[in-house]
C-alpha cells in the first residue's frame, strides 16, 4: 500500500514537473561576438535578437510562454564558440543563434546539429548550407544567392570586362571570393588581381597599389567591416577613381561611420538595411535606435527578423519541439502580413538558405541610399 502510494505521488512529481517545463520561459541561447574582431557584427545581432525578445514577450511570448534570451561572448573565436554551443545545449536550448562569423559557425554547427536544435545564423560562406545539416538555417543571403547578382550589376550598369578583387583571408572571405569568380566568369568578366588581406588588417597601402596596378575596370571588396573602412579610407589616398563595389558589409553603417567621405561612391549589394523602403524597416530602424542609442547595421536586422521567424514557427506548429521546428523550416514561406516581424515575405529551401528581396545601395553624401529593389532569386 505505501509502495502504491509512493508510486502515485512520484507519477504526479513527474507529471507536475513536465507540465511546468511545458509552461516555463522558452530557452533561447545567443553565440555572438561580443569581443575580438567580430564585435561589429556580433552586438548588432545581438541586440537585433534582444529587441525582438523584448517585443515578442511584452505581446504574450511565444504560445503564452515567455522567452529567456542568453548571449554568450564567442570572443569571434571557433574554438570558444563550440565550446559555447555546448554550454547552451547543457541547458537545454531551444533555438540557438549565431555565430555570425562564418568560421565559427562551421565549427560549432556540429554541436548543435549533434543535439538536434535549430541554430539560425548570420554567417554567409556557402558551405555552411552544403553539409546536408537539416537544423541550419540562415538569416542571410548564402554567397550562391548574393554574388551573382552584383555580377550581374559589374556586367550590366558598369559595363567592366575585368575586375580586381581585394578579399579577407578567412572562411567568409575564401567562400566569396571562389564564389564571385564563378558569378563572373558567367557574365564574361575576367579577374585581373586576387589581393589576399588578413582578418583585422591596418594598413591597406600594399593591396590597394596592387589594386591599382591591376589596371581593372572595377574592383570588388570583400572584407569585414574594419577591414572595409580601411581599405576604402586607402583607396581614396591612393586617388583610385574607378567603380569600388561589394557585397553587405561594405556600405553597412559602421564602415561609413569608420570611412568617412572615403565611403562615398562605394556600391554595395546588401540582403537588409535600416535604409530600405518599407515601412516594417523603417519602424525597426527607430525602435533600435531609441533602444540602444546607435543606428542597425544589417547584422541587426538579422537578428531581429530571425527571432521573429522563430516565433512564426514555433506557433506554427503549436509546441515548443526542436525537431518538429526544423522540420517545418524546409521548405517555409512567412508573409510579413501574417508575421510583420519578419518584416519582408521570405522563404527557405531544403539546405535551410532564405530567399527574399534584397537591395543595391550606394553611399551618398555619408549616407546608404537605396538605389535599387531587386527580386527574389526564386522569382527569376
């Protein structure tokens, strides 16, 4: 009889105690670059992430439960960063997002995909989609999907036939400079420099005389957001007078804030900006500024869209289940008028990459103007 009793009771402990993780705060763990070379890029995603957790919680959470948002510090390093993800996983995330270094996500993924939960990053090396992990998911353009169209931008409005490239020794850069060879080997354009630079490099006076000596029609920059002001602050030293273009980082506000007049000219492609258009984004751009006293560079708009995919899901599926959420990633189309925090309509495909509008920028009197609206590459 007491052993019945003490079997009823401790089936009831149990039942107690899964039915209050059920309704506990959902456990959501940031890996970010709080410090090192991706502190840029790191805070704004961060703070992306916690702007929207604010929102989202302060509207009734996610199914009724409340989101506990954690940001460790991967210091922008691999190893630090895998050792992070188990840390979160210890703890039972359920989403994880970041890093948004391409290196250090192509570490640390293994952790999590080990685990089963869903990681979102900001990172855009493609191989980190080609690994057949199904709980991978991007936040922004793979460079499969951004390079060909500032190929194509070199090709129809440039009119250049050859093109130097200045890019970052690291996964990022490596990952885009093969990719942009083949984007414009397909518009015929030739490369007549690969100038390879080093991750927080300070003096850009060698690559840009190599630049220079190249003689191209153009030349495309590729490098971190630092790395970016300097190379620009050198090309106008150096007099270079020709087309400078690149991709996301290269017009994104800390480097026009780290540029200076050097910034104006420069020519970007870019999957988000506080600058585009459209009234879900401008709102956004007020609302962080107001809350963190300084102006989103596109790192934040990842952060910030990506938590509000997560909720779309989440309540999509009606439960708080890493595996069912993956599932339903493969393959999602979110309307922002169903979901406006997301703030565009995007899509995901099979490898977890997103598809959306995205914009041509250029800096204009010390400030990233919007020159451009282009299609989604699906609706091509």
């Amino acid at each position: 009889m007491k052993r019945a009793l003490w079997l009823a009771a401790a089936l009831g402990l149990s039942i107690t105690t899964t039915a209050l993780a059920q309704q506990g705060p959902v456990p959501i763990f940031g890996l970010v670059e709080l410090s090192g070379t991706g502190t840029t890029s790191g805070t704004n995603f961060d703070n992306g992430i916690k702007l929207a957790v604010k929102e989202i919680n302060a509207s009734g959470g996610i199914l009724g439960r409340k989101i506990e948002y954690t940001s460790l510090d991967t210091q922008s390093q691999p190893q630090v960063a895998k050792a992070l993800a188990q840390k979160a996983l210890d703890q039972n995330a359920y989403v994880i997002m970041g890093p948004v270094f391409s290196g250090s996500i192509l570490v640390s993924m293994a952790e999590t995909r080990r685990a089963e939960v869903p990681n979102f990053t900001g990172g855009e090396a493609a191989a980190i989609t080609k690994q057949g992990n199904p709980y991978i998911f991007r936040t922004s353009f793979t460079q499969d999907t951004a390079m060909p169209k500032v190929a194509r931008y070199l090709k129809d409005t440039v009119k250049a036939k050859t093109v130097s490239i200045i890019w970052v020794n690291n996964d990022f850069g490596k990952g885009g400079l093969d990719t942009m060879k083949k984007a414009l080997d397909a518009q015929g354009i030739k490369v007549a420099a690969e100038i390879s630079t080093d991750p927080g490099q300070l003096d850009f006076s060698g690559a840009v005389l190599k630049a220079k000596q190249a003689n191209a029609d153009a030349i495309f920059v590729y490098t971190n957001e630092e790395e970016s002001a300097r190379a620009l602050r050198e090309l106008r030293k150096q007099g270079y007078a020709k087309p400078i273009v690149g991709e996301t980082t290269l017009t994104s506000q800390k480097v026009i804030e780290l540029a200076g007049d050097a910034a104006n000219g420069a020519v970007a492609h870019v999957g988000l900006t506080a600058d585009a258009p459209l009234p879900g984004i401008k709102a956004f751009d007020e609302k962080f500024q107001r809350e963190f006293k300084f102006r989103s560079d596109h790192n934040g708009l990842k952060g910030y869209t990506g938590m509000y995919v997560v909720k779309a899901i989440t309540e999509k599926i009606g439960k708080v289940d890493g595996k069912a959420f993956a599932a339903a990633m493969h393959g999602a189309k979110i309307s922002a008028k169903d979901a406006p925090g997301v703030l565009m309509d995007v899509s995901f495909d099979k490898n977890g990459d997103i598809d959306r509008e995205s914009f041509l920028t250029k800096v204009e009197n010390g400030k990233q103007v919007v020159v451009k609206t282009l299609p989604p590459l699906g609706a091509k």
